[in-house]
C-alpha cells in the first residue's frame, strides 16, 4: 500500500460521519453492543485505543458487528501495527508517526492516519505523500484556529482534529474548510459503557452523527 493509497482510504473513513468515537474499552464484553449502538446512532467509523489489555479482543469483537468499520488507535510501535491489522482493523491512528511505524503499515496495508501538530511535522508526512492526519493534541496545540491557518500554505492536506474535542467546540473544527471530521469520547460515557446504557449511547450517537450539517 502506497502512501497516497493509505491517505485515501483513510479520508474514506473520515467521511462516513462527522464524528469518529474514540474509544477506550477496559471491558471486551462490552464491545459489540457498544459498536452497535454506535452504528445504529450513525457512526461507523470506531477508533479503539491501545491503551488496555482488552483492546485487541474489544476490536475482534467490533470487527463482527455489522455497518462498523473498526480501527486501531494509539498505535505507537510496528509491533501495534501487526497486532491491530491481525485483530480486525480496517484503520489504523498514531498519535505522531515514525518512519518504522509507516513503513509496517504500508507493507501489511493498514492504512494510517497519523499525527501532525506542526507546520514541520506536516510538511515531512506529505512529502511522503500522506495528505489525510490527524491533529493531535487539538486543543492543547491552539485548537481550530491553529488548525485553520494551515488550510492556506498547506491546503492540500486534510485533518481530523483530537484531543479536547468536545460539544462546546466542535462546531469551530467542522466549520473548517481541511477538516474531515474529529475525534471524540463524549459519545461513549465511561459510565454509560459500563452500565450497558445502549439507548443513550445511541441517542448522543445520533446527534454527533448530525452535526456539521
């Protein structure tokens, strides 16, 4: 898989919906009817962290729900890249990259949206021919704004901003003419996930699928 490949099916993931969940799932018998209710809220798109020891079986699990398309976030290693891709992942997300975590991913075909924060960081992916990032850690690193006034040097790479994206600022990044979509956890409550509240996770599913409209 080449980089400009990897890039566009990265950004056809980033366009099913204007929210892609973030997910930290410490509970793999939770993950299928978390993806469902997700799914069935209008977003498809589902970012599993690489931050448990369930994580892999959590994307296993959300790998065989039907409508999901399931990928690995926090990938920091190509060892993160072979398990995600053997797991079920149909995308991967790095929170900056290395050359040994694109070059794993390009040759076993996960394809990467990785991270850029700066003008730098940017540049150096798109020379090797991503044009579809991630912008991480969003809010920290100036947040909309700071994301926006690369649209005019760099206007052929695409973001999908993370990190303190939330209800009360959302709507500045999709209002963003090189934002895809962002990534969130407010869709997933930890504590609606834990008390299996499928309904209102549905519901908050609903009404991110909605925005940016």
């Amino acid at each position: 898989m080449t980089p400009a490949e990897a890039s566009d099916q990265a950004r056809a993931v980033c366009t099913l919906a204007p929210v892609i969940p973030v997910l930290t799932v410490p509970d793999a018998s939770k993950a299928k009817g978390l993806a469902r209710a997700l799914v069935a809220g209008g977003l498809p798109a589902l970012e599993v962290t690489l931050r448990t020891p369930a994580a892999l079986d959590a994307i296993r699990e959300m790998a065989e729900v039907d409508g999901g398309v399931v990928g690995a976030g926090t990938i920091m290693t190509p060892q993160d890249v072979v398990a995600a891709k053997e797991a079920g992942a149909l995308f991967g997300v790095s929170p900056g990259s290395t050359p040994r975590i694109l070059d794993k991913a390009e040759e076993v075909g996960l394809p990467m949206l990785p991270g850029a924060v700066t003008a730098t960081e940017i540049m150096a992916l798109l020379d090797r021919g991503y044009t579809m990032l991630k912008f991480f850690p969003a809010e920290a690193s100036g947040g909309a704004p700071a994301l926006g006034a690369f649209a005019g040097p760099i206007p052929q790479v695409t973001f999908c901003p993370t990190g303190g994206v939330s209800l009360k600022n959302v709507d500045d990044y999709l209002s963003l003419k090189n934002t895809v979509c962002v990534g969130g956890s407010w869709v997933a409550p930890t504590d609606l996930v834990a008390a299996e509240n499928w309904s209102r996770i549905e519901e908050l599913a609903s009404e991110a699928a909605a925005l940016g409209g």
